[in-house]
C-alpha cells in the first residue's frame, strides 16, 4: 500500500511538471517555479530568470535592431492596438514543441489581466490578477505562482503598452498585410524571445504569438474569434487556489 501512494505521489509530481511546463510556455513565461522545485522545465519560452523592469527611453535602436521610419511607425501602430484593448475574449490553440495541441478559450481586461482556460480533458487553468499570475491544475490541485513583472506579458499588460521603451525588438517586418514583430527582454542576461504576428487589415488584429526559449524550442499560441465590444467579468480574473477549495 506504502508503494502504491508512493508511485501516485510520483506519477502525480511527473504530470504537474509537465503541465505546468505546458502552461507557462503558452503564456512565454520563464520555467523557473518549475525548475526551482527540482522539476523538469519542459518548453522555456522566455529563456532567462527574470523579465526586466528596467524602463529605458526610448530611442530608434532599442537596444537590439536600428529601426526605420517604417518598422517604428509598426511598432507604434501593435503599441496602439494593445493599449486600445480594454476587454477581450476568444479563443486559442496552443502547439508545444513535440506538437501536442490544445484548445481554450482567453479572456483579457486590461491593464494587467488575463486567464487562459484550457478545454476538457485538461483542467489547467491561468489567471493573472493585475499582480501575479497562478497556474494551476485543477485535477491534482497545484497552484503555481509567479509576479506579473517577471513575464513578458508586462509589456503588453501594461495601462500604457510602449515596446518601443519597455523591450529589445529583435525584428520587425511586414509580409502580406501582417505585421511581425520579434520582442525580448532588455536584460543582457535573457535569451527568450516573443514573437507577435497582427494582421493589418481591415484593422489590427492579433494571430498569434511564438515564444522561444534558451534551446530554441517553440510554443505557438494561434488566437481566434476575438471580441473586444464586450464587457468582461472582472470575477474571472480573481485567484483561487484551487488548494483551498472542495473537490472539483
């Protein structure tokens, strides 16, 4: 009996890390809680240990490419569909690197909140409250906790969205009436990088995003059937861990 509740426990420990490895890749976030554990990290999209919070003026080099007048009036122009995002919901398929896929749908209210809910079977959940982001499965009850700040999605959170100011941009590129934008963290010590594909017509739109971790693995998030005339409940973006809630 003792060896059964061990092999569960292990079985159990296995399945969180590689969920929470699933997860944090969808959103580009840094495989650190899992890896601090002592668990496997799995897809890292975001590469380093720590998103910078470091702002810096700004400046048509942006610490990565020499932009021209071009490339920086895109930039301006994804800055400027970010910060017209007030509410937002749709949905998303994520493909990891072994090209597992998964459905879900998103919900955004901005400044600072987001929640990805991953259809069935699958009961992971993310939600970031403004503050910090959990991550959780809600099948073996995990809540995994990481600040806001220490993610990309900082930048595109943020009240006033400027990727000009607040990110290194690695590329910028428009291909058939779509715009593609390649961001990392300013830190010298990162190596993960965002990649934002917004079509342009008949006005900006996000596709998708591709993050890229410090091994060069992609998870590519497509987004779909978003609405942005909406409301969307404030309640979604409140955490509970599941840890202090009954059977589900």
């Amino acid at each position: 009996m003792a060896r059964l509740r061990t092999r569960r426990v292990r079985n159990d420990v296995a399945r969180w890390a590689r969920l929470t490895a699933g997860t944090l890749a969808a959103v580009g976030m840094l495989a650190g809680p899992v890896a601090a554990q002592g668990k496997k990290g799995g897809d890292s999209p975001a590469g380093g240990p720590t998103w910078s919070t470091q702002h810096a003026t700004s400046d048509s080099t942006v610490a990565g490419i020499t932009l021209d007048a071009r490339q920086i009036e895109l930039i301006k122009k994804v800055n400027a569909y970010f910060n017209g995002i007030e509410n937002l919901k749709g949905t998303f398929l994520q493909t990891t690197s072994d090209n597992k896929r998964q459905k879900g749908k998103i919900y955004m209210k901005r400044p600072g909140r987001i929640r990805f809910e991953y259809a069935p079977p699958s009961r992971q959940l993310i939600i970031s409250d403004g503050k910090q982001i959990s991550i959780q499965d809600l099948d073996i009850k995990t809540d995994d906790r990481v600040m806001v700040d220490q993610t990309p999605f900082r930048v595109l959170l943020k009240s006033d969205v400027d990727l000009l100011r607040d990110a290194r941009i690695l590329e910028v590129q428009e291909a058939d009436d779509l715009a593609i934008v390649t961001l990392q963290d300013k830190s010298k010590d990162a190596s993960g990088k965002v990649r934002l594909f917004l079509a342009l017509t008949p006005e900006p739109e996000l596709k998708e995003w591709v993050t890229t971790d410090a091994q060069g693995l992609d998870t590519r998030l497509e987004v779909s059937a978003l609405d942005k005339t909406q409301p969307v409940d404030a309640a979604l973006f409140k955490i509970v861990s599941p840890t202090l809630t009954p059977n589900q």
